[in-house]
C-alpha cells in the first residue's frame, strides 16, 4: 500500500506554520462538510418542531461526535492508511462495502449541496437556481484544478467557515432568542427526540464526513504517534466548530418561533433570517446557504474519491480527474433531474446508520498489531468509541422502525 511521505528539506519555522495551518483547515474541511445546506435546513426544522428542547439534542450530538472523530482520527494517522484501507485490513472486502456505501451517500449530499449553492446564490443575487448551481460547480473544479489544491481547500473552507459562523451570530443578535430558558431546556428537556440526534450525527459524523479532515492530515504527511497531539486537536476543533455553528443557527431561529411565527414549509431557514433581519436577514441566509454549500461540494468531493483512489495507482494517479468527474456528473444529474430534497433527507439518516460499522472497524483496527503496530489506544478511548457503536446502532434501529414507513 503507498503510504503519504513527509516532506523534507524545509525550513522548520515554514514546516510548522504550514502544518497549523493544514490542521485548521482539516478541522474546518470536517466541520464545513457538516454545515451543508441539508444540515442548515434539518436544524431549523427540529427547532421549529422542538423548540428549547433541541439545545440537548445538540449536546447529545456533540459528545457522540467527539468519541467517533478522536477515535477515526488517531488509527488513521497511527496506521498511515485511509479508512477503507483499514476497513480491508480489519475484515477483507468491508472496506470496498464501506466505500460503496460513502459513495451512494456522496453523491447524494453533493447534489443537496450544489442545489442549496444554488438557491443560496439565488436568494443573495436572484440568479436562477442551477445556473447558481453550475457556477459553484465551476469553482470547485478550478479549486481542484489550481497547482496546490490542498492549500486553496484549506483556504476556502478555512475563511467561509469564520464567514458563516460571524453571519449567524449578527442573525442570532437580531432575532433575540431567549437564551436562559434554551440553556435550562438543555439541561432539564420536556422532550428527547431519537430521530432528531441521529440526524444531527449522521450529518455531522456520518458517511464520508468524519473522514475528511483525517485524509486532509494523511495526503498532507501529518501522521504518526508523534503527531498524536496535533492530531487529536485538529478533530476536536472540527466538532466544536460544527457545534458552535448548530447552536448559533438553533438560537436565530428560536428567537423567531418562540414568538409564535411559522416558517415557511418551502424555505424554512430563509423564512426565518428574513423574520428575525428583515430583508437584509434575508440576503445573508443566501450568502450564508451559498458558502454551507460550495465548502461541503469540496469536502464531499474530496472526500468521496479519497474512498477508491487507493485501490489502484493508476485511480490514485488521476485523482484530481475523478474528483472533477464527480464534480461535474453530480451537477449535470442535480440540473438534468431536479433537486433531491427528500434523498438528501434520507442521506444524513443513512450516514448516522453506517456510521456504527465504520467506527467499528477502527475500534477493532485499533487494536490490531498488524495495522497499528507497537501503538497502545487508550482504552478510554475504545470505551467512548463502543458507546458511541452501540448508541448509534441502537437509534439506527429505532430511526428505520420510525421512518421506513413513511416511505410506503
């Protein structure tokens, strides 16, 4: 299997201010994968529906988070190998099972996420919807196309990532939310809903999402016991930027339903910012919808192909290309066919489901010489994560026992 090398030769002093900054971007690549329009659209729905009692949920979400991110995170930078490349080593052909599933589930979200670019654009500047879509599309692919496409990635999501977060806290202060009885609702709720935290991960951690930023490290040659530390930070940052973004939206849009106003069903998310703001509230849900969009197009397009690169050298060798064909054939289709709003619903319920499988392998890889070699993962850590396994596949089951009806 090849394996990334460090680079050598450079001045430390460079080395390390371009390793931060890789770190940051891996972290916002992750939580930006997160923040996409479909999770920008189910948070405001489980708001509306939830009201102070989605403060746990979030909470919830977060520490299921962390112990499925720190976990993935550590055995591919301690193994070197990409997800599926472990998965394969775990259990010969569940990593090309894994791959397969992430696939189904790329393509899905980077249609949701080229379609919400779309409307986005469409609300900041009134352009038609696919033509906005097309546009975005055309971005990511000179990103990819430019010499050094991993630091124009980084950059980008880095820098839209701060915008969005700065975007919803003006929306936050605008519409006023009551802030004392969110925080009481989050320790003491008078409803939990099941559906809603396994959503909330699914689209956070699920799928090809809590990878992205952990292939980031690996392409870059941050990996090793050495760089356990950074690594570790780089993972949590990403959960806690994702967390502060699910909160910042919860409290824009509370602010405006606990007065008693409903959203709009066709564009929930924009009714709400033009509530609390006004017309101005309306033109930042665009940019803001817009920015959610174009950075998880990059992530899940990244990250999807990262999936069955490494299968073949010559895969590998024309990565950028696929990652260009995945850019551009998902657009055509989203064009061509329409928006998949419903599948991209289904999609963050169907990460949260394989997320147990995938974790799983780590945990078992985790502890495997043959991956791992003299490394020792803290059994704390093996505990979060099988916390983590059996919660997930627990809600994964109560979500299909729940939802697989509705779909008859």
């Amino acid at each position: 299997m090849k394996r990334t090398k460090q680079h050598s030769g450079k001045n430390p002093l460079t080395t390390n201010y371009n390793h931060v900054k890789i770190l940051i971007g891996a972290a916002f690549l992750m939580a930006t994968s997160a923040i996409g329009p479909g999770t920008i659209t189910q948070v405001t729905v489980f708001t509306e529906s939830l009201l102070t009692n989605f403060g746990l949920v979030i909470i919830i979400a977060a520490f299921l988070n962390i112990g499925a991110q720190v976990n993935i995170w550590r055995i591919i930078s301690v193994s070197n190998m990409r997800g599926q490349d472990i998965a394969n080593a775990v259990l010969p052909g569940l990593g090309y099972f894994v791959t397969f599933l992430i696939i189904i589930g790329g393509i899905a979200f980077n249609m949701g996420n080229l379609a919400g670019s779309g409307l986005g654009l469409n609300a900041l500047l009134g352009i038609p919807t696919n033509v906005g879509a097309a546009v975005t599309a055309i971005i990511c692919v000179f990103v990819f196309l430019s010499k050094e496409a991993g630091m124009a990635m980084d950059f980008i999501v880095r820098w839209l990532g701060v915008l969005m977060i700065l975007l919803t806290a003006y929306v936050v202060f605008a519409s006023n939310p009551p802030i004392q009885a969110a925080a009481q609702s989050a320790i003491m709720p008078t409803e939990l809903s099941v559906y809603a935290i396994i959503t909330i991960v699914g689209g956070t951690v699920g799928g090809f999402i809590t990878f992205a930023g952990a292939h980031r490290l690996l392409d870059a040659g941050i990996t090793g016991e050495k760089n356990l530390s950074r690594v570790n930070r780089s993972s949590v940052t990403g959960i806690l930027v994702t967390a502060i973004m699910h909160i910042l939206l919860y409290l824009a849009v509370l602010g405006v339903v606990i007065k008693g106003i409903a959203l709009d069903p066709s564009n929930p998310t924009a009714s709400a910012f033009y509530h609390a703001a006004g017309e101005v509230g309306f033109r930042l849900f665009g940019l803001v919808l817009w920015a959610a969009g174009i950075t998880s197009a990059i992530g899940a397009a990244y990250t999807t192909v990262s999936f069955f690169t490494s299968f073949n050298e010559k895969l590998e060798k024309y990565r950028k290309l696929w990652i260009i064909i995945f850019l551009v054939s998902t657009c055509t289709v989203l064009i061509t066919v329409g928006r998949p709003v419903m599948l991209l619903i289904l999609a963050s319920s169907f990460n949260g489901i394989i997320l147990p499988v995938t974790l799983l392998s780590i945990l078992l890889a985790a502890h495997n010489k043959r991956i791992v070699g003299d490394y020792r993962h803290p059994v704390w850590l093996t505990v979060f994560g099988g916390i983590v396994v059996v919660v997930g596949t627990y809600f994964s089951i109560m979500t299909i026992m729940e939802e697989a009806p509705k779909l008859f």
